[in-house]
C-alpha cells in the first residue's frame, strides 16, 4: 500500500512539473513581447487571415540578430502556407517600407547573392516574387541599403 501510495505521489508530482514547464522564450519571441505583443497569438493569427499576416508583416525592420533569423525563417513559412501569388499581393498590401524589409529577409533566406544554389531553387519555386526581390535589389531599394 505504501509502494503505491508513493507511487501515486511521484505521478502527481511529474504531472505538476510538467504542466508547469514553459519553453524558454525565442529571440524573436522576446523581441514581440518588449512591443507588448502576443507572438504565439500574432503567429497563430499571421497562418489564420490574411490580416493577421498583415499585423505579423508590422514586425519587419524590428528584430536583430538571432530575432531576425528567425522572423525571415517565419516568413519562409508564412509564403509556404499563403502560396506565392496570394502571400505577394498581401505582402504588396502593407506600407512600402514593411514590404522592402520583409522582402529584404526573404532575399537572406532564399540566398541572393550569398548562396547561388539555395537562390535557384527558391525562385524556382517562388519566380514572381524572386523577380520582385531582383527589382527591388535593382532599384536600389532595398532598406539594407538605405539610409
């Protein structure tokens, strides 16, 4: 009876730690909330609608370092989930200068100029918007280079 009892105890007990055990925060996570935002929800809601995707696009320009490696990698994920055509007149919807930063991390994702393979494959599968990008690099637009 003992041996069960305590048993018992040492279930509960990892059932409480568990339950309480929160992942540690990303970068990017971190960088939201000082905005006094809800990443989980924000990203929830940027694969939901096409305004949350809107609202998730407002965070470009705001990460740096490890934030911004994973914000363009979110980004990736978000023109997967949208489709080319429907995330770039999204994209195209938003402030001229959201949509030069956002298209900035996608070029860094997709390896304009850093990585010849990795760019041909990404527009390979995304052609519109990799010409969007080229043009933008083109025109000298690009907010890297600015300012």
């Amino acid at each position: 009876m003992m041996r069960h009892t305590a048993l018992l105890i040492a279930s509960a007990s990892a059932a409480i730690l568990t339950s309480c055990h929160r992942e540690p925060e990303s970068d990017l996570q971190g960088t939201v909330s000082r905005y006094g935002f809800d990443y989980i929800r924000i990203r929830r809601s940027a694969f939901e609608t096409e305004e949350g995707l809107r609202g998730f696009l407002l965070f470009a320009g705001t990460t740096d370092g490890a934030a911004s490696e994973e914000y363009s990698d979110e980004l990736v994920h978000l023109l997967e989930h949208w489709g080319e055509w429907r995330f770039l007149g999204i994209l195209e919807s938003v402030a001229s200068s959201l949509c030069g930063q956002a298209l900035d991390y996608l070029a860094y994702e997709g390896g304009l100029g850093e990585n010849g393979q990795v760019w041909s494959r990404f527009s390979a599968n995304y052609p519109r918007l990799a010409q969007v990008i080229i043009d933008q690099s083109k025109r000298g637009q690009s907010p890297a280079s600015s300012d």
